[in-house]
C-alpha cells in the first residue's frame, strides 16, 4: 500500500464501541489482502503495542459482524517488521452486502481494494449531512461562547449532524445541542445506573440513554445538567422501554454556549414587551424559576442586564401580573412598569361633527353617499356619488352621478352595487365627477353613514387632482351609536328598519343618500331634546352619551401605558382595576376619558399595528387629522417591517415599501410635532427558536394563521439599527437608541409593591393581646409562672409587638374565637403553632413549651422530669401519669418543644403567616366575619394565576402535530410542550385566603384587583398579583375550608363527647391504630391494609399509611414527626 489508513477510518462502524474507541485510537493499516469469493480479509495493523489477543480477537469478530465477512485475521506489527499474508477479500461495508459480486475468486490489488472501499465511504458520507450548529438563534450573529470539555469518553472531533435529520440506519453519529430534560435513574437492586437527557439543536430533538454497571455512569450523572450545551457521539438504536430512537453515548463533551450578545457601543431600551403573563400569547420570563426553559437563561430581565441595557420595560396585555417577578429580578437594570392596553377612544376618535360649523339644524345639509371598487382609497376609486340636499326635515334636491373607475369591475362589486361595466360606459372622469358634486354641495356641510369612509374618498381625490375641499361633514353612523345604544348594530339597512324609514335599494349611492337624509331629522329630533340646536353644539355632548353601551360594542384598539413614578404606578393600578371590574368586555377595557381622569404620573405611548395611530395613518387620514390623533400621545412608536408583514400577506399593502412608509410618515409626525419616536420590538418571546411554542399556543386557540412567521423575539441594539437603516443612519440611531433612553430617563426607578409590612389597624390589638395572653398565662401556671414561661412570653410579645404583628395574631384570634362560639373547632395550620403567644391567646391548641406537667388546680409544674437524660420526652403526651406532688391533683400532661424562631425567624424577621382551618359549614360565615372585622372595601379574596401545565402543554402539542401530520420524537415532543409551560391561561382565586388592606390606604396603593377567570358576572374581587408575592407586605389569612372541623362537630353531637376536653393525646386504644387495626375489629384487610389509618385525616394516603407500617409509632411525638415529614413541596 503507497498510504497508510487509520483503522477506525477504514472499518468506522466499530466507533459504536467505546472501548475500541479509546484503545485503538493510534491503529493504522499498513497493508491488506481481500478475498471477494471467500469473504475474508487479512489486515496488517501497525500502533497496536499493547494490544492483548483479547482485544485482537474482538476486533476479528466485530469487523466481520459489521461488514458480513466470513473471516478476518489482524497482523498487529509490534517489531516494525513487515508480514506477508495472502490477500483474499474486498471489504464490503454493510449497506452494500445484499449487492455482492460473487464471481469467481478473482483477487485484486490491495491498493484497489483500499481505494475502492474509500470511494464508497467517503460517497456514503456525501450523503449525511453535516451540522450547522446552531448560530446563536439571531440574525446579528454577535454571540457569547464558553469552551467545551471532555465529561465521558474521548474527545469528539467530528462534525454535528441536525437532529432532525437523524435516522436509524445511520448508525455513529455525532450531535451538538441543549440538554432540556434530564432522567438518570439509579438501579439500587442491580447496582447500576441509567444515564438519560434530552437534547435539541431545534432541528430537533432526541433522547441520550445508556446503561452503566456499577457507577461508570456517575459522570453523566453528576457531570449532565439541564440548561447544558453538549457534543455527543454515539449510536442510534431503537430502545423497546422507551419506544423510541435513542442516541447510545460513546463520548459526551460540553460544547460552546451560543448566547446572542450586544455589542452595539450605546444600548437601546426596549420599551414593548410582553411577558409569560400575557395569556396565552407570550412566553418571555422575568421570574427566577427555569425549570420549564431550555438552553441558556431565558429570563429575559437577565438577559438585558448581561446586554448592559439600562431599562426594559414589561407591557403585558391589559395586566400587571409580572411586575413583582421582574422587580425581583432586576439587580442591575431599571424596569418600567406598563400594560399594553385595550383602548376605546370613547372621547374624540368617532366624533359626529368634522371642521368648524355652527349650523342649526334646520340648515340645509348635503346627504349623500359613494359606490367604490373596493375599501383602500389608495389603490380604489369612485364608481358612483348620489346626494341629497334635507332642510328642514326635507328633501328639496338631488344629484346623481356614476364615474367612470377606468378599469373592469370585478364581479363582487357588481353583485354588491348592481353597477355593472356598460352603466359605466361616457361616465364622467373621476375629476370631473368630484367637480361636479362639490359645485352642487357648495360650502354647505356634507353627511354620511361612516362618513370616514366617504369623506375619506372624497379627500383622497381631490388632494390627487388639487381640488380645494374644506366642507365640514356629520356622521350618521356615529350619532346612531351615541343615541341608539340599545341597537348593537349599525348598518345603514338596520337603523333605517329600527326608524321605520322607507325601504331602498342598499349599495346604491342615490338611494342611501336619501335614507341618511330621512335618518337625520330623528336625530335632531333626540338632540334638541338634549337642549342641542346647532352642528356645533353635538360633538361636546357626546362623551357623556359613549360612556354607556356604545363604547363596549367597539373593537379595542391598543395603547402603551408606563408608569413614570409612584404616582403614576397608583394611577396604573387604577387603570387595570376598573378595565376589569367595570369595563370588561371579553377584553379589560381602558377608555379614553378614564385615563384622561387618572392620566397624571402616567407616559402614553401610540404602540403597534393595532394602535390607534398606526391604523389612521394605514388608513390614509390627512395630515391634520394625523397630527390631532398623535398630539395626545407622549411618544409614537414604529417597529420592525416584520411585524407587520401579515399586511403584505392579506393584501393590505402591496410592498414592503409601503410599511417603510408607514414608519416614515410616524417619523414625519414626531419630528413635526416635536414628539419623541421610538423603534420597539413588541417581544412576545426571547430567542428566534422560541417561536413555534408561540405557534403551538396560537394553535390551541384556534387561529388560523398559526404558523405564519412573526419573529417578535428580544433584538440587540445591532439587529435593531439594521431594521430601520432605510431611515438613515443617524435618524435611526435616534429611534431606536436615543429615544428609547429619553423614555426610560423620565421614568423614576419604582417598587410594584411598597416596602415593609402593612398591617390594618385594631383598636388596643397590642394592649388586647398582652391581656389575652398574661391571663391565660396565670390561668394555666398561676399568678407567678416559671421563668421558662414568662421569658417565653416576654421574648415572643417584644418581638411581636416591635414588628407590629399584634395586628395578625389579634386577627387570627378574633376569627378562631367567633367559629369557637359558634360550635366548630379551628385547625391551626403550619409553624403557628410554634408561638406560645399563639397557644396563650387562644389561636392554636399547641403549646410549644418543652414538655412538662402542670396542676390544673394549684397549677403547680414541673419542667424538670422531662428533660432528665434517663428519660427524655419532646412531647408532653408521651410521658407517664403523674400526680402533683402539691396538692395530688392528677397532672396536665403539655408541652411540644417547638422554638418560637421557627415562626418569626430570629428577631421577628419573618412575616407570621397564620392559616386556620375552619369548617367547610363555617368557612363562608367566617369570610364574612373578617368583612365586618376590617371593612368590605379594605378585604379582598387572594388571586392566584392559572398557568399552562405540563399535561396540558403536551395536550396542546399532540393537537398541533396531529393536525399538521407531522410525526416527531418524543423527545421533541417533550421539549415542545416544556417551551410552552408556564404561560398564563386564566386567574382564579385562593380557596381560604383573604388579603387585608390597612384602613388608610386603598388597594391601589399595593396592586390592581380583578373578578377570577375573568367573570363579569361575579360578585368576587380578588388581588390581580398572586397572593406569595405580596405576604410580606399585607395581612394575609389562608382561612381554608376543611371537613375535620365538620366531622368532629358532628361527632360530638352525635355522642355528647367534647373533642378538646374529653380525649387524651396519649389514649393507648386510639394510639394503637396508627400500628395496627385490630382494635377497630379487623386485622390485615385486603383493602384497608395492616393499620387503622384509612380513614384518619392526614394519615389515610398510601404513601402516609406505608410511612406507618414501616415505623410502627407508638408516641404521639412521632406521629407529629411522622406528619411534618409527609407534607410540604415535592413530598
């Protein structure tokens, strides 16, 4: 041979092994002999030093097995001496064993040999396709790269192939992604280990898994962690547990981080963005938890701060529910608190009267109507003008007119007009058409239904021909919805048919003129009733009449709303609290005249596409027009042309030149009127890849366009110049870098929540409960307790009261006694039961005192028996009968041993958190008791957020995919439906707790409120921030409703038995049933197992049961051991 080959080159389907991997890496074939007829081959291997007939052996057997020879011997040189064998096979890789030559034994040079099974490798590798690793998932391509290293095997050197085009006969392959789901196993009985992560490049996705004897799989284990970028080489095969494709590992490296970085040399801020708290629409996270993430950090506060933006803004839809979570997150970034609105402009965008008129109303006014080619001015054209002078209630002249369009109508206008091309034919020219109509109007004031649309065409073409048109005009539409509200719908043959006007052929120009001119007169008649008499006296009216129906029957057009200060945050608050209690319709409803009454500490920003200002200048409004609109805003934005390409795709607009010019005119407005512009994103997700979880949720809720692209991700400052570089350099430096930081400079840095606990007031609630407890105190241990009790009470008082919490504990105490009174024990849930203040003042029935006894008669105790080394107790039911040594009364047998820290921290640093379980007959009594406690406008119940759950992303997936008929693996599966956990579907409301508002403050000074799942029709408030975020600031009570307290009430009536008096914690029959059944009458039950927990509250699950039978307790202090044991997270 003229060239030596490495041996895993050569005969690569061995790589599959790790062992032969690792010890036949310097291996090379000198020589080889090939026998076709006989399928066998003799190699002569140089660099085997060390190789023990073991190994050789294998290796014998492995090239056979994988390349269907009937024998192979391997020469391994260790003296650097040349052996001469006989040649007698052509190696025949396994794809091509079924095509063998089996003609006679024709030998053929070992240099042909080699250079023919090349062909054919390297031929076979042509065809896999090499990965592109991932770019960093941005068009800027600027991105942060870690280094890789080794974690299992040898180091990877071959090129990535996309997951997605993985198949199972390509047997070695090599992958690069992000680990997402991580399920190693541990076989204890076997003492093995099963290594299992998925891993996606976004092409797709695949599940690494490999059994390990022994610990050889501890370092995948400890080395493979979510949120990883790897190299993986190994082998796919088909796993029967798993069933599915799975990638048995040879080698694992950690591969380079690819983080999008901006490196532009002056930030921007983005002021547009929306959050996993934007239902079912967003999936950019501000909170701490990545369970649900993939890849690198996807809080996207954590990314502006490692951009080193100096703010970023969260504008969710209509709410407030993120600004807690990005608060907390935000270490070194500013963050602007705002909502993306829902907005009727119910105070000047659909005013009846335009221009100046003050015209009575029985002047004479010009009705009349148009036929068009379509609705877009910009592109369509008159075919017809009919007008109709009214004065006085009458019709005392008409015109009529069709206009030639200079083109073929299509077929919908003819159906929809009844014009057809021949009525057309020697119509007068567009020009001429509108000259002759404005000769006859004249300067009188001109009427129509949906006067924008006619006045809109009539403009647009007298500004094409440069005919003068300043005629002030009335729209008929608009009065129809100020004074008709009860209709709902208001098109011109419904109005006419609700005034009983006379029938017309609709879409005729000459007929609807006149049926708006039979209209007006009962108009009129409405207004003068109003004490109206002139055109100009209509338009100041009518706010008051939009404040009723007709405003919640519009579509809501969508407003930016940042707060600049605390101020602004209160009116915020507002804002978002009556758009949900009161101006909910299928949406939060912000209207016009509400923010203008609660506007002051507030920035208004004109938004996207569906804004108000966005939509007039697509719809062609003049400039005055334009510039009366933006006058009211604080800044105007533009965005990215791909935001908006969905009109280029419905045929709004016909270039991509035309949303440049959208932008430009925005850009003209600003510079015009001295108002800031700012470029913003609209962000709905982080990266380019989080877009198809995007799709997915759209998918669910039924929109058709799904799957078009919208790549609305977090952009750099770089990506963002490059958007708008058809402005020009510096013009879009200004938007996009300048402005961004004008408006973020006028905002002052602000906390969603104030600072520090507030805590209603209770007349005397510290005087109150120092009595409560010093009382009980001497009723239990008489007028001079023992210094272990009193430094107990004076510890936990000063620390109480010091923090203010006397508010809390006389609150709790106030309720427990009111359900007491009323016949229904409390359970006391949690650390409460830590507090000695808490047992003293009636709250909880735990003392947590050491274990001791104590006299009920001359209340003598002792706190020594307990503590003696020959025999401890931590709870005082466990030890023995004792009589008092004073008087021989039998003692009380007391004391849990619980420090109060475990409560209030050390100090009193922790906010107590009271939750009580009252009877579910009692509970809603007990709600209503806290209203009368503190004020039905001061208690809200808690709210809590319904987030896309795991079961339900898959749920949502498995549609998806199934109604695309796209088959993936499951672990593709799995990272789609992890993409889209976590987002926000509906609110609710905490089953108990109730969130208590100082007496001085309003809820707005803490947070919005809402009604749960966005139910109009309910009478139930709650707070719109999820009640965890807020328990260091507010008095919350968890007052749940439970069957325990029932049951027990009904028991006692049932037998006469009290519950706190007449059952002892340490009765032995009632004690033996937590290790064995046979005092309830039956031992070892198929269905109710060895002991008698089944139907013990607390102890009846399985999992508690089996904690039973396992520990066998026979003291009370264990059972309460037992129980803190089986509850809490993850348990």
């Amino acid at each position: 041979m003229s060239k030596k080959i490495p041996f895993l080159e050569m005969f690569a389907a061995l790589t599959q092994w790790a062992e032969f991997v690792n010890a036949m890496e310097g291996w090379v074939i000198t020589e080889a002999a090939i026998d076709r007829s006989s399928r066998s081959a003799v190699v002569t291997v140089e660099g085997a030093d060390g190789a023990g007939p073991n190994l050789v052996i294998q290796a014998e057997e492995a090239v056979a097995r994988c390349y269907g020879l009937n024998s192979v011997k391997l020469n391994c040189i260790t003296d650097k001496k040349e052996l001469n064998h006989a040649v007698s096979a052509e190696v025949i890789p396994a794809e091509e064993q079924t095509q063998t030559d089996t003609g006679a034994g024709a030998h053929e040079a070992e240099e042909d040999a080699f250079a023919r099974a090349e062909a054919i490798r390297a031929a076979a590798l042509k065809k896999v396709r090499t990965a592109a690793p991932s770019s960093g998932k941005g068009k800027g391509g600027n991105e942060k790269r870690g280094k890789g290293r080794s974690i299992y095997g040898k180091p990877i050197k071959r090129a990535p192939v996309p997951i997605g085009d993985l198949e199972l006969d390509m047997g070695m392959v090599v992958v690069e992604g992000d680990v997402f789901a991580v399920d190693h196993r541990e076989l204890k009985k076997r003492g093995a280990w099963v290594t299992a992560f998925d891993i996606t490049d976004y092409t797709g996705s695949i599940r690494v898994n490999k059994f390990f004897p022994g610990d050889e799989g501890k370092v995948l284990v400890d080395g493979v962690k979510k949120g990883m970028r790897l190299l993986v080489q190994g082998r796919l095969n088909m796993d029967r547990f798993y069933g599915d494709m799975v990638l048995e590992p040879v080698a694992v490296m950690a591969a380079e981080q690819h983080v999008r970085m901006d490196n532009a040399p002056e930030k921007r801020v983005e002021l547009h963005l929306h959050t996993n708290m934007s239902a079912m629409d967003a999936l950019t996270a501000v909170g701490f938890k990545t369970d649900s993430t993939i890849g690198t950090d996807k809080n996207v506060i954590k990314r502006a701060e490692a951009w080193g933006h100096p703010a970023i803004a969260i504008t969710d839809h209509g709410v407030a529910h993120a600004f807690p979570n990005a608060k907390h997150s935000a270490k070194k970034i500013k963050v602007l608190f705002g909502v993306e609105a829902y907005y009727i402009n119910d105070v000047d965008d659909r005013v009846v009267v335009h221009g100046q008129t003050d015209a009575p109303f029985s002047d004479e006014i010009v009705c009349f109507d148009i036929e068009t080619t379509g609705l877009n001015k910009k592109y369509e054209v008159i075919i017809e003008i009919g007008a109709v002078v009214l004065k006085n209630g009458e019709i005392t002249d008409r015109f009529n007119t069709f206009v030639s369009p200079g083109r073929i109508l299509s077929p919908e206008i003819i159906h929809l007009t009844g014009i057809t091309d021949e009525m057309l034919e020697g119509a007068p020219s567009q020009k001429e058409a509108l000259e002759a109509f404005l000769e006859f109007a004249g300067s009188r004031p001109l009427a129509a239904h949906n006067a924008d649309f006619d006045m809109g065409f009539i403009a647009a073409g007298c500004r094409k021909y440069g005919i003068p048109f300043h005629n002030p005009s009335v729209d008929s539409l608009i009065l129809a919805q100020n004074l008709l509200p009860e209709l709902g719908k208001y098109k011109l043959d419904i109005v006419a048919e609700y005034l009983h006007l006379p029938a017309f052929n609709h879409h005729r120009a000459s007929d609807d003129a006149a049926t708006v001119a039979y209209m007006l007169p009962h108009f009129f008649k409405k207004l003068e009733e109003m004490g109206l008499r002139t055109l100009g006296e209509i338009n100041p009216a009518m706010p008051k009449l939009r404040r009723g129906g007709g405003k919640m029957r519009r579509k809501p057009k969508h407003l930016i709303v940042l707060a600049k200060n605390q101020t602004g945050l209160r009116n915020l608050y507002k804002l978002i609290s009556l758009s949900q209690l009161e101006h909910f319709k299928r949406y939060p409803i912000m209207p016009k005249s509400l923010i203008n009454e609660n506007r002051e500490g507030l920035i208004i920003g004109s938004a996207c596409e569906a804004g108000e200002l966005f939509q007039a200048v697509v719809d062609g409004k003049d400039w005055e027009e334009l510039k009366r609109i933006a006058s009211w805003y604080d800044y105007l934005e533009i965005q990215p042309l791909c935001n908006n390409m969905f009109m280029l795709r419905k045929g709004i607009v016909k270039n991509e030149e035309e949303l440049r010019d959208f932008n430009r005119t925005i850009v003209r407005l600003g510079e015009e009127m001295g108002k800031p512009v700012c470029a913003t994103g609209d962000v709905h997700f982080l990266d380019p890849e989080d877009e198809v979880y995007r799709h997915i949720l759209l998918a669910s809720k039924g929109f058709e366009d799904a799957d078009e692209s919208l790549p609305i991700y977090f952009k750099t400052t770089e990506e963002m110049l490059q958007e708008f570089s058809y402005l020009g350099k510096e013009k879009a430096r200004e938007v996009v870098v300048t402005n961004t930081n004008l408006i973020a400079d006028w905002c002052d840095p602000i906390d969603p929540l104030p600072q520090g606990l507030f805590a209603p007031k209770l007349e005397d609630s510290d005087g109150e409960l120092k009595r409560l407890v010093w009382g009980k105190a001497h009723e239990l241990y008489g007028e001079n307790p023992p210094k272990i009790v009193t430094d107990r009470i004076e510890v936990e008082l000063g620390d109480i009261i010091r923090c203010k919490y006397d508010v809390i504990y006389m609150s709790a105490q106030k309720l427990v006694q009111n359900s007491l009174e009323h016949g229904y024990l409390v359970g006391s849930r949690g650390s409460v039961g830590s507090s000695l203040v808490a047992f003293m003042s009636g709250i909880t029935e735990v003392n947590s005192l050491p274990a001791h006894y104590r006299c009920p008669k001359c209340k003598h105790s002792d706190f020594d028996y307990a503590r003696d080394p020959a025999h401890p107790y931590g709870c005082g039911a466990d030890m023995p009968d004792a009589v008092c040594p004073v008087c021989g009364t039998k003692y009380v047998k007391d004391g849990f041993n619980i420090p109060f820290e475990t409560f209030l921290g050390f100090g009193g640093d922790k906010v107590p958190d009271i939750d009580l379980n009252f009877s579910g007959e009692y509970q809603a009594n007990a709600h209503r008791y806290t209203f009368e406690l503190f004020g039905q406008t001061h208690v809200f119940r808690a709210g809590t957020i319904g987030a896309v759950a795991e079961k339900t992303a898959f749920g949502y997936v498995k549609k998806y995919l199934d109604e695309r008929g796209r088959i993936v693996s499951k672990a593709e599966e799995n990272r789609l439906a992890i993409g889209c956990t976590g987002v926000k579907r509906t609110t609710g409301q905490h089953p108990g707790g109730m969130v208590v508002i100082p007496q001085d403050k309003e809820i707005y000074d803490f947070c919005p409120v809402q009604h749960p799942a966005d139910d109009p029709n309910t009478d139930i408030v709650t707070t719109h921030f999820e009640y965890h975020s807020m328990e260091s600031n507010l008095l919350k009570l968890d007052m749940l409703g439970h069957d325990d307290p029932t049951m027990i009430r009904m028991l006692e009536d049932l037998t006469g038995v009290n519950a706190r008096t007449d059952i002892p914690l340490d009765d032995r029959d009632t004690m033996s049933i937590f290790q064995s059944s046979k005092v309830l009458g039956y031992e070892n039950d198929k269905i109710l197992g060895p002991t008698g927990g089944t139907a013990i509250p607390e102890f009846g699950t399985t999992f508690v049961r089996g904690m039973l039978e396992d520990t066998q307790p026979d003291q009370f202090d264990i059972l309460v051991r037992l129980s803190g044991f089986s509850h809490g997270t993850d348990v």
